[in-house]
C-alpha cells in the first residue's frame, strides 16, 4: 500500500511541479497514473520511490516513511525509469547480478529469476552482450527484470511499455496483473489511454502539479456524464492544448 499526505515538490521555488497531492493506492489494485508531458507525474513517482525529497508532506510504502526509514522502504519496492539509459558499459547479467547482490537474493533464487524473467522478455540470448549494445527496447526490458528480480510487494513504474515491442508489453501486462492478483501493488504512469483503461483498476489525472480525479473508469464517466470516448473526457479535464501528449497505441491496445 502507498500512502501519500499534501507532498508538494518544487524546483524554482515559483512553479509547483507538485502541489499538496494526496493518495491511497491499495493492495490487489493496479493503479494508473495519467496526465501531459509535464504534469507532475514522474515528479510524483520519484518522491514514492525516494529519489526526490518533497518540499513538504509525507510518503509511507507499506507504513513505512519514505524520509524516515529510506533503505527500508527500497526493500519494498522496485522502480523503473522512464529514461532506460544506466550502466552502459555492464553485460546484461553483470548489471543483473549487480543488483540481486544489492537487494541480497540468493543465488539460487536469483537464477531461477532471472532465468524466468529472461524468457518472458525474450532477453536470454543476449544477456552476455553489454547494455551499451542494445536497443532501447532491449534496454527497459534489461531495467524491468532487474527492477523485479527481488520481487518486492510495490511496483512503481514510469511509463514502463515505452520502447517495448508488442509482445512484451502484453507479458508486462500480464505480470502486472498477477502482482496485484497476490495481494500487492502496482502504480504506474502511461500516455496510452486505452491501456490505462482496460489494465487500471483505479486511475488518478495530474495536470499543472495538481490531482484533478482519482476513482475507476466508471467514477470518471459518471461524474462528467459522459459516454463518449476516454480522449474526450481527457480533453475536457485537462484542456485540449495539453492534450497532444495522450495517444492510443494500436500494437498495446489490440493485445489487451
């Protein structure tokens, strides 16, 4: 469970790029964030996952504070970048047992894993090529399974489908499902309006720093008393010159 209280975050002391956000994101639930380019998103993501400090507020991963108890809190949870570009100069494994070492998985385990993870993402031939070598694709796909290598209850991922072909998307989704189907939690951000729609239990839209609805695609239709498409409803909530940044990806969307 995430457990968010009026975190604010800014970087010019002017302009809230976060402003007095607060939220639940529960166990069993797959939690979508959605918003343009800019509005607060991965802002809000890296004070989750303690990589930026917020102005003021408070975060808790499973009960624990993100500012008072960081290295604990880590243990509970696994972030994903939305910039794939780390450790260039490392071999796949290298990096893999990198960070199995740090997050203390047995050796055995950690094979097993990364064996299995491998072969859902279809990396396992080329995990003896350096990272520098691999396509952007193949670089969030080497991030994704080192990011879930030692299984944490929380997800936290950062337009985590970007770069990624349709097969693995559709693995990723799958696996997202069954996290949240074992009693943990997932959040992630994403651009792809139908994803977030047929994959979210439950959504959440920023725009400007600040959080404008949080509830199920039914709440949302119901309190704009609109039957039209996601993208409209979008438009009204947001303001159609924010709007470009939303897409429907086809490849994602006819493998939901």
């Amino acid at each position: 469970m995430i457990s968010i209280h009026e975190i604010s975050k800014s970087y010019d002391q002017k302009v809230q790029a976060v402003d007095n956000v607060s939220l639940e994101i529960y166990d069993n639930e797959i939690f979508g964030f959605l918003g343009p380019n800019g509005a607060g998103k991965t802002t809000t993501l890296k004070m989750i996952a303690g990589l930026l400090s917020p102005d003021k507020g408070s975060i808790k991963i499973n009960g624990i504070d993100v500012m008072e108890n960081p290295l604990e809190a880590k243990k509970n949870l696994s972030f994903v970048s939305d910039d794939p570009n780390i450790f260039l100069r490392l071999k796949g494994i290298e990096y893999l047992r990198f960070l199995a070492d740090i997050y203390e998985v047995p050796a055995e385990l950690r094979m097993e894993r990364i064996k299995d993870l491998g072969r859902r993402f279809g990396m396992s031939k080329v995990l003896d090529q350096r990272i520098q070598s691999y396509s952007h694709g193949m670089r969030q796909k080497i991030i994704l399974i080192g990011a879930l290598i030692h299984n944490p209850p929380t997800w936290i991922l950062d337009e985590p489908m970007t770069g990624l072909d349709p097969s693995s998307s559709y693995q990723l989704k799958n696996m997202m499902r069954e996290h949240a189907d074992d009693g943990n939690t997932v959040l992630f951000s994403t651009h792809v309006l139908d994803v977030a729609e047929k994959v979210c239990d439950r959504l959440g839209v920023i725009s400007e720093g600040k959080l404008l609805f949080v509830g199920t695609m039914t709440e949302l239709r119901e309190k704009y008393h609109d039957d039209s498409s996601l993208e409209s409803i979008f438009l009204e909530m947001v303001g159609e010159d924010q709007f470009s940044p939303f897409a429907v990806d086809e490849d994602e969307a006819n493998l939901i």
